[in-house]
C-alpha cells in the first residue's frame, strides 16, 4: 500500500512539473512571438540603431547650420519685404540709449528672421558703431560651453588675445573671462535660431550691462524666447501682405501661388520660375506638396519647417500632424480641437488638479508659442477662439502624416485609394468615393468636410470601421444617423451638427465610451437612451428636449462639463444638481416657477466658468436670482429676460473673476454701469441689449 502511494505521489508530482514547464514553454513561445512583433515594426517603420539616431541628429544640425549660414549670406539686393522691421531694427541699434539691450525677432521658420538680421549687422554704420561684434549660430542640440566658447574665438580673433587653455575651461571661467572682455566695449551679439532659454542665465551674466550702449539680438521661432527682449523690443513678423512683395516680380499668373502666402525664404527659390507661364504656375500650385518633397531646389523650404517639427516633444506632434486634417486656410475651433485631441488620446493625464482640456489648451499655446499655428481670432476677454495654420507649415504637415501613416487626406478626385495603412481619414472632396477606405482595418478617425454623402458608404465600410473613435459628419446633408454607428463601442467623439437629422436613434445609448456629441443645428427631442452615456462629458445642442422619462434620468450625466443648451422643464431644474462638474451650461424657456430650484441647483457647480439663462416669455417670465449663491470660477454671464424687481440682482457682487456680461430685455429701472465698475474688476465685455423698461 506504501509502494502505491508513493508511485501515486511521484506521478502527482510529474504531472504538476510536467504542467509548470508547459505553462513555461507557452510564456517563452509568447515572448518569442513578441520579439518577432517587434523585429517586423522596426523593419515596418524602417526604426534604425542608435548610430543612426546620432547620425540623423548630426544631419539635422548640419542642416541647421547650412540654412542659417544660407540666409546670412543673402545680399541687401536679393532682400523682399520687411523694409519698416529692417528700419525699426536699425532705429533700435542706433539710438542713444545707453543700457545695454536685448532685441528679438521672432516668427515662424522661413519668415526671414535671419535675412533682416544679417542685412543690419552687415551694414557699414552698424559695423562703425559696434567694433566688438559676434554673429553665433545657436544649434538645437548645443552646449553652453561651446556655445560661450564659440563667442569668444569669434569676439577675440579680432584683438588677437585668445588666451591659452581655452578649451580646457569650465563654464564659470569663460562667462568670467567674456565678461572682462566685454566690459569696456561697446558690442553687438547676434544669437541666431535661439531655440530654448535653458542657456540665457550664464550668458545673460555674460553679456555684461556696461552702459555703453550694447545691444544682443535674438532670432528665434520661439515665443518664450522672443520674451527674453527688453519692453517694447520684441519683432513679430507676419507674413507679407498679399498685394505687397509678390506682385513686384510674379506676374498675374502666379496669383494661387501667392494664396499660398509663401515664407519669405521662399520667394528667392521662386525668383528662378518668374518665366514660366500661367499654365506651368498653374501645375506648380497644384502639385506643390510633391514639390516640396522631391524638387530639390524647394528642398530647402521643406527642411526650415522640419527643424520646428523635429524640436517638438513627443505628445506634440501628433496634435501638430492633427491640425493638418482640416482642409487649407480652415478655421479651427479651440474647443472643437481640444475635444478631438483628446477622444485621440493624444492628451496626457497629470492628476487630479487639472482637467485634460486644460492640458490640451497648454499644447495649444505652444504650438502658437513655436509659430506652427497663427491665432486667426479671439473671444470677447482676449482667449484664443479659432486658430489658422500656414499652407506651407499644413504641406509639411500632411507630408510627414502620409509618410508615417498617421493619416490621409482627399483633397484631390481620382487620386486612387484614400487608405494606405492610414489610421486617420479626412475627406474634403467627393464624399461618395469613401467607398475606397473599405479594404483597410486601421481606421480610428473619419472626419468629413464635404456637404453630399451618401449613406451607403457607411454601410460598405464599415467592416474598416469597427475601431473608430472620431466620427465628423458635421454640415454633411444626411437625414438619418447610419444604422451601424450605434455598434461603434469605441467610439469618443460624434458630431453630427449642422446636419438634416431629424431624430436620435435611442441605440446611441450603447456607445458606452462616447465623451462628445454635437447635435447642433438639427435635433430637437433627445431620447431618454442618451442618459445610458454615462462618461459623456460635452453635448453641444441648439435647444435639446428631454421628455419626462429622460428628465428624471439626466443626473446620470455626472460627468458632463458641456450642456448647451437645453429647454427647461420643472424636472431637469431639479436634477441639475447632480451635474456638479459642469464647466458650462445653457438653459432655455425657463419659466418663472423654476427660479428656485434652478437656481439652486447651479449654486452647487462651483466649476462653472459660462452660464447662459434665457426666460421663456421675456414679457412674463421674470429671473429671480435670489437662490443663487456666489460661483467662485464664473467668467461669462449671459441672462435674457426680466431681472427681478428691474434690479441688478446682489449676487452679481460676488462673481469675482467674471470677464464678460450680456444682459438682454432685462427691463431695469436704472443705469446699473455705476455699480458695475463697484462690482467687477475684470470685466473687459458688457453687452446690454434692450435692458431698460
């Protein structure tokens, strides 16, 4: 009996080993699997060794420094534009101010930040004004040693009093040994493509304030950097205006190219086609993006701009590459952005303390910050409101995409499939040829610029579209939401504004994941399944009516930090409340009766920074906001109706931070800007329309 249990034990024993080393066999097959994986991405992405990198890092700056060194050496003849910037800058040198001062030019890549910079520092007057000049070419990977040591050799070969052990130097001597150098001269440093301001604390202790007039200029695309400037020496430069530097040497068959408000280093390339005729301008402008990339001689354009995506950090060139989906000189909405950035998940979470749009709206205002996005237009208190981004930069821009197969853009008919491996589709003619995309399984994105789509291509690709997680219908003429997006599981971001839609499918409620869906402009009756959306967190809706049994359910939306806008009723005033994390709200026909708990239900959205109130009969119904307690963060007020007893209500006294207020039909009895200026410190907008009886 012993023997037997002892063989049984054995054996339990074996099969247990036998069992662990399968288990171990299955992990180093996975492991093994996964090696190869990544073996065919590098092969797929063509990903190189480390001495590749460094070699492509000396590539670049060897680039770098060819550019600049390129444009220092253009003559004053070959110069276009800009002659108020070349007289503003010489003023600047010249005059009789002693301190000495920082001047910066800034702009993006190709502006001819470089070009005005050499044509002064070049002149004959500058150079009897400033016997101590230095022009250093600042590389984007550099360091502050060479950088320091660099502008000695060019400031001493001049005096020949280089002194011994120079390269053996540490950073502290040679700021010290610059400093006596400088110190009884009146000198001129140019700092050209400055890039980051790690290095200006030692060189600004170097570059010595002697009070004899020295002036340092610095050239950059960086705003941070231009800030380095004294007060009013900073130089932002735009582009040329259209009837200005190109009409005097293109002809009038040029005139697309000039649409293309070209960077001025451009136009020198451009000189060498002045003869060629309307028709060969014509193929030019609508192949220019292939120009860009194969022509050699425009070779150069293509590389100033590269430099300024290559210094990008990581989570900003996908938002940079995002920006190029929208079609040329298209106007682009800081919200609409942000959301699309964010359903992308290009939006990096830093904790509890900020919300992901605040996070994004900081990669906004570096991309401008860098000169790869121009603010086209700002709201009531300053904020940027749409942005623009260059023809030339959106060329790069979709180049780069299509090469890396971030996305893929249809501007042009019968350019054959739109997918290539895409994982982003942006149709901006022919919509019915997205029948195209059927064959790729990549898809995550589709946004739609064109008006006339068809239905079916849905249903023919949707087989490619299973993964979406941005679906842009906006504008497009369609009557009735697909059948097949409500089994989009995956997907974050709808819009279907501005569209024919007549009603919401209740299967919308099974896109679990969705986070925003614009509505404006069409429906009018929301279905209560829309409250099954759970991690919603904007809905943007002209006037949106919730029926009683979706009234009832609205609490669910906690999450939600847009709802605009939606008709009132005595339930939704009520559960309100439970929307805590609104950030902004509109509410519509509100009837005198639901003062109190509207009212009271906003006073517990401290988070809220836009409210907008409109009264259902501005004869009738009156706004009383005396349950209104103070909003710490509220910064744009809009109330239409009658205030309560014709008065500025108290509580507007508390609203501390609010910049713009618009008061319509509010049938005051006095003059209320008197106790304004008393009440608001910040506000930089006030609109009163008809607001007395």
């Amino acid at each position: 009996m012993e023997g037997t249990n002892n063989f049984l034990m054995r054996a339990w024993n074996q099969a247990t080993e036998v069992k662990k080393w399968r288990k171990l066999a299955a992990q180093a097959e996975f492991v093994e699997d996964c090696l190869k994986k990544i073996t065919e991405t590098k092969n797929r992405f063509d990903l190189s060794a480390s001495n590749s990198i460094i070699d492509c890092i000396s590539s670049y700056s060897s680039r770098h420094q060819q550019l600049s060194e390129q444009s220092y050496l253009n003559d004053d003849d070959d110069f276009v534009g800009n002659r108020e910037e070349v007289k503003c800058l010489t003023a600047w040198l010249s005059d009789a101010k002693k301190d000495r001062t920082i001047i910066s030019i800034c702009g993006m890549g190709g502006l001819g930040k470089t070009t005005i910079a050499s044509s002064i520092y070049k002149k004959e007057e500058v150079k009897r004004m400033f016997i101590c000049r230095a022009w250093i070419i600042v590389f984007q990977s550099y360091r502050v040693k060479d950088l320091l040591k660099r502008i000695l050799l060019q400031l001493m070969t001049k005096t020949a009093n280089i002194p011994d052990g120079l390269d053996n130097m540490d950073c502290v001597n040679l700021v010290e040994l610059l400093q006596r150098h400088l110190q009884s001269r009146r000198y001129l440093i140019v700092l050209d493509d400055l890039w980051s301001t790690d290095s200006w604390p030692l060189l600004d202790k170097a570059f010595v304030k002697n009070n004899n007039g020295s002036r340092i200029i610095i050239t950059t695309r960086i705003q941070t950097v231009a800030s380095l400037a004294d007060a009013s020496h900073e130089m932002k430069l735009s582009l040329l205006p259209k009837g200005r530097s190109m009409d005097s040497f293109l002809s009038e068959g040029v005139l697309k190219i000039r649409r293309q408000k070209l960077p001025r280093q451009s136009y020198y390339i451009l000189l060498s086609y002045k003869e060629m005729d309307e028709h060969e301008w014509e193929l030019f402008h609508n192949q220019l993006r292939w120009e860009l990339s194969n022509n050699p001689e425009l070779s150069w354009v293509a590389s100033v701009l590269n430099l300024s995506y290559n210094d990008l950090p990581c989570n900003l060139k996908n938002c940079f590459l995002y920006c190029g989906l929208f079609p040329a000189d298209h106007q682009i909405e800081r919200k609409r952005l942000i959301r699309l950035w964010i359903a992308e998940g290009f939006v990096e979470d830093r904790g509890p303390e900020t919300t992901l749009a605040d996070v994004a709206a900081c990669y906004l205002k570096e991309l401008v910050n860098r000169s790869l996005l121009q603010v086209s237009e700002r709201n009531e208190y300053g904020r940027p409101k749409r942005f623009q981004m260059h023809d030339l930069v959106r060329e790069i821009s979709l180049n780069i995409s299509k090469k890396e197969k971030f996305a893929t853009t249809w501007e042009y008919p019968n350019t054959g499939s739109i997918c290539d491996g895409s994982r982003r589709v942006s149709v901006q003619k022919d919509g019915n040829l997205m029948q195209t995309a059927k064959n790729s399984t990549q898809i995550r994105s589709v946004v739609v610029f064109v008006v006339e789509v068809s239905l079916s291509w849905f249903r023919d690709c949707y087989p490619s579209f299973r993964l979406l997680r941005v679906l842009c219908l906006r504008h497009c003429h369609i009557q009735k939401v697909p059948d097949n997006v409500s089994n989009l599981f995956n997907l974050h971001y709808l819009d279907l504004g501005y569209t024919k839609l007549k009603e919401i499918p209740g299967s919308v409620g099974k896109l679990i994941n969705l986070q925003t869906l614009y509505l404006n402009g069409c429906v009018l009756d929301l279905p209560s399944d829309i409250t099954m959306l759970t991690r919603l967190q904007h809905l943007r809706i002209d006037v949106g009516r919730f029926g009683n049994s979706a009234s009832s359910k609205i609490g669910r939306l906690e999450h939600l930090h847009t709802l605009k806008s939606i008709e009132a009723n005595s339930c939704v005033v009520k559960k309100l409340q439970c929307l805590m994390r609104l950030r902004s709200l509109g509410v519509m026909k509100v009837q005198e009766s639901y003062n109190k708990d509207l009212w009271t239900s906003v006073s517990k959205m401290t988070s809220l920074t836009s409210l907008f109130v409109m009264t259902a009969d501005r004869d009738r119904d009156v706004l009383d906001l005396a349950d209104l307690k103070p909003l710490p963060c509220l910064e744009k007020l809009m109330l239409s109706g009658r205030l309560d007893k014709g008065a500025i209500p108290p509580v507007f006294g508390h609203f501390s931070k609010l910049k713009s207020l618009r008061l319509s039909f509010s049938g005051l009895h006095e003059d209320p800007l008197a106790l304004f200026a008393v009440m608001f410190q910040n506000l930089g907008h006030l609109i009163l329309y008809r607001c007395y009886d």
